[in-house]
C-alpha cells in the first residue's frame, strides 16, 4: 500500500511531504520525484512501518512558488496531477493504483458503520474485491516498471525466435498482432520469465536502443488511438448537419433523406467525404495517430 501527500504549511512558506509506503524501494523513488519537482536536496526523515519492507518518509521543505498540481475537476481529461512530468510512468501508475486500493479498504471499513444505520454488505464486499483487483494490478504495474528500469533480465527474442524492440525492425511477424517493436506489458513478463531458460538475454534499454526516437515520441497505445477515432467520428457527425446535401437537398440540421423520403442515420456520400475533409483540417487528423477533438 501507498500513499504520498504533500500539503502547504500556514503562513510560513513551507510545504509537508509524506510518503507512506510497503515498498522501500517505491517510496524513495516517489521521494526522489517529489523532491526533484520542489526542487529540495536534503534527505527525509525515515521510519520503519509494520509491513516487512515498509517505510513512511517525512520532511517540511521550503514551498515552491507554484505549488505541485492536485486534482483540479473530475474530467476524464484531468490527468496532470498524477505524475511528476509530463507523461506518467509506469511506476507512478503502480503507486497510484496501489493507492486507490488503500483508499477502497478504508472505504469498505468505514461503511461497517454509517451514520444512519443500513446494512451495505454487498456494497462492502464489492469494494474489497475491487480493492484486491487494484492491489493485483499495481503489483504486475511495478513488475513491469521494474523491467522498463533496466534491472530485469529479458529474453532476447521470443520462443518461436521472432525479436522484439529495435530487433523487431523491419520484420514480418505473421502471429500475435505483427512485430513487436513497442512490446505490450504480457509480451515483457512474457519476456522476463522465459530469460532464465534462454542463452540471450537483454535488458529492456538494450533491447529497445535503436528504436526511432520519433517512434518512440509519436507513439500511442491502441486505446488512445480508437479514444481520438471515436471522437473523430462524433465531430464528423456534428459537422454532417451543418452542410446542406446536394444529393437529397437536407438543409443544416437535417438528416439525409431516401428517394422516397425517409430519413437515414447514414449521410449520403458527398456530404460525408466534406465533413470528413472540414473536420480533418480542423483538428489536423493523421490516421494512425490522430490528434485529440477538442470539445469532443
């Protein structure tokens, strides 16, 4: 279990740091972040917790003019505040999620008791069952994390002898979704198990050194990328209604219309392909990898 806090102290222009954590290893890394960003050089006041590796960090440092950032709304969209910079890593994913399942305990143990008496039992239970499905999940998170550190040994190709990362270049892999340049989470644990019986094995900044940096800075994973898809195709529906069809004559705001004047979902082809076209110049659509819709 984890959790950080980092709160403004009254009028004397300090800020409390806290970091509680069953991993050492994870707090010192959280630590090291949160200090870079205060930009504090000393080192934390240290405490043993219960757990066999746990540690709680604790120290009063001078506030920055701008504050760290915290949740601001509760947009989707809203994401700045969960990493340090600009992208968030794996390894603060892990932390958050372990933190979230804190937080689904505590919950679950506070509802025992609620104010007004009512009997939350199955809601009790689901939030201990999701609790244990975040705690599985930030624990595969820092497994992963750790393989992206550099500091696990990975097999330096798969069974069937196709490579991954920068040896995946260039090639044709004909099963499991083609070559694996940017390697999925199961591909590296895959990976990682299948090191102790192979002669080759690298670490994961070894394998991938030589893979574009314009790769690697335009990539996006496949979510993102039907998430901007999906958008795309909302703002191209929107813009349909705005354009007057020369095939059935609908005016802005009407539906397309058959010969025999029903109304279609579906736009007659002309008036698609230059919604499509006003759209695409708008937002700056790259197929693949589009950019995001705003307002979308």
């Amino acid at each position: 279990m984890s959790t950080t806090e980092s709160r403004a102290l009254p009028d004397d222009g300090r800020a409390e740091i806290r970091i509680m954590s069953a991993d050492s290893d994870a707090a010192d890394r959280v630590w090291a972040k949160t200090a870079t960003a205060l930009g504090y050089a000393g080192q934390p006041r240290r405490r043993d917790t219960r757990e066999s590796r746990g540690v709680r960090l604790y120290a009063v440092v001078e506030a920055p003019d701008r504050p760290l950032p915290g949740q601001v709304d509760a947009a989707e969209t809203s994401v700045s505040h969960l990493s340090a910079g600009p992208r968030i890593t794996v390894d603060e994913l892990a932390v958050h999620c372990s933190a979230a399942a804190v937080w689904l305990s505590q919950l679950a143990r506070a509802a025992e008791t609620p104010d007004t008496p009512v009997e939350l039992a199955d809601d009790i239970e689901s939030m201990r069952r999701e609790a244990t499905i975040l705690r599985d999940r930030a624990e595969r998170l820092h497994r992963v994390a750790r393989i992206i550190e550099g500091d696990v040994p990975l097999a330096a190709a798969f069974q069937r002898g196709d490579g991954w990362g920068a040896a995946a270049l260039d090639t044709d892999r004909e099963d499991y979704g083609g070559p694996a340049v940017i390697p999925t989470a199961n591909q590296l644990i895959l990976l990682a198990d299948t090191a102790r019986h192979s002669e080759n094995t690298v670490t994961y900044r070894e394998g991938m050194d030589g893979v574009p940096t314009s790769l690697l800075k335009s990539w996006e994973s496949k979510t993102a990328q039907q998430r901007r898809a999906r958008e795309r195709a909302r703002a191209v529906a929107a813009e349909v209604l705005r354009i007057e069809c020369e095939r059935c004559g609908a005016t802005e705001g009407e539906n397309c219309r058959t010969n025999t004047g029903r109304a279609a979902e579906q736009a007659h082809a002309t008036r698609q392909r230059e919604a499509e076209a006003n759209v695409d110049a708008r937002i700056g659509w790259i197929g693949d990898n589009p950019v995001a819709v705003p307002g979308a």
